[in-house]
C-alpha cells in the first residue's frame, strides 16, 4: 500500500521490498551455486487466462531481461523469444502449474539475483502483495526436482508455517510464483511472491 492507503502502482516497487529481495538474494548466494528454477501456480486454472499470463509473464521477463535490473522506467523492447525467457520443463499432474528454467540472459540474471527479478517482472504486470523465505536447506529431493516436488513441498511448508514474514496472512492467490534453488546434494532453497494488493503488516 501507498501511504495514504493506495495499492502499490503495477510497475512500482518499494524500496524496502528491493532491499529485502536483495537480501534474499545475498542469502541464497551463500548457500553455493545451485539450479534455479519457477514453479508457478495457477488458480483457478481458466485455459485462457493462463495462455495470457504465460505470454505477459514471459514477455515482462524478457523486457526485464533487457534492462538488467536497472532502475530506467522506460518500457524497454523485450528481448527476442530464445534470447531471453523461459521454458517449461515440467507440469504438476492434474493441474496447470508449471516448473520453468530460464534461457538466455535471463538465466544469468536468474543465477546471481533471482529474487529481485521475478519482483520486477511482476510488479510489470501487477502489484506484488507479499514474498516469503525459506532458506537453510531443509530436506532434499531425489534428483532433478519437479512441479509434483515443488506442490508438495509448498504443501508442507504452508502446513507447518515455516519462516513466513508478518506482512499478513498466508493467501493462495493466483498465479503465485516461487523460486526453487536445487543443490548438488538434493538440498533446496525457496522463496515465493505472490500477486495482488499489497495488506499492511498485521492485517
């Protein structure tokens, strides 16, 4: 919310939630290098609105990918699809969400600050209302990590209220995005930004 009780601006995005995405990004880089991965839930799974999605998803990442993370707000021309973007490498059986692997220029951006660019991409499309953590490799994945991993691991962690912040209660909003980092031992970092107004902390 602005400070006279407006949400945030599509586009705009507070200080403090960059210095806490940078943060984040501090913290998983000290973990090691890792895979990186989005696993993104769709809710309700409407066909054309995830198609729509999906393309403005993809486009804004491209577009921020362009840009690098600075600071311009000139709305850049997106980087040409396969120079930039993502592809979907895995889907939750009986749903539309889906696992993606950045390519491109994006990937780069996505292995040293991936926190702070899946929040730019999204507060190109509309506000973001929360993100929350869960970082210190707590448990593992046999092998490469999948969308059916990611549901159930985002299940758990809901159940036992692990690591939220106070920015308000827990929402499955739609279109909810999460960052999974994969190590080489199976261990796994997480943290997840979910669309939509913006709620004042304890609300």
């Amino acid at each position: 919310m602005t400070s006279d009780g407006r949400p945030e601006e599509p586009g705009r995005v507070p200080g403090e939630l960059i210095a806490e995405a940078s943060r984040l990004d501090s913290a998983l880089r000290e973990q090691g290098p890792g895979e990186t991965y989005l696993f993104w839930e769709f809710d309700p799974p409407l066909l054309s609105e995830v198609g729509y999605r999906l393309v403005e998803f993809d486009k804004e990442a491209r577009r921020e990918s362009r840009r690098r993370g600075g600071d311009s707000a000139e709305r850049l021309r997106p980087l040409r699809i396969g120079d930039a973007g993502f592809r979907v490498v895995d889907a939750s059986p009986g749903s539309l969400d889906l696992l993606v692997q950045a390519i491109g220029v994006t990937e780069q951006i996505m292995r040293s600050d991936p926190v702070q660019f899946v929040i730019h991409v999204i507060a190109g499309i509309q506000a973001v209302r929360v993100v929350r953590s869960w970082i210190g490799r707590r448990g593992t994945v046999q092998g490469k990590i999948t969308a059916e991993a990611c549901k159930n691991i985002l299940a758990a962690a809901g159940e036992q209220s692990v690591g939220w912040d106070d920015h308000g209660p827990r929402v499955n909003g739609s279109a909810r995005v999460t960052i999974f980092r994969q190590y080489a031992d199976g261990s796994y970092d997480f943290v997840t930004v979910e669309p939509g107004p913006s709620q004042p902390a304890g609300s």
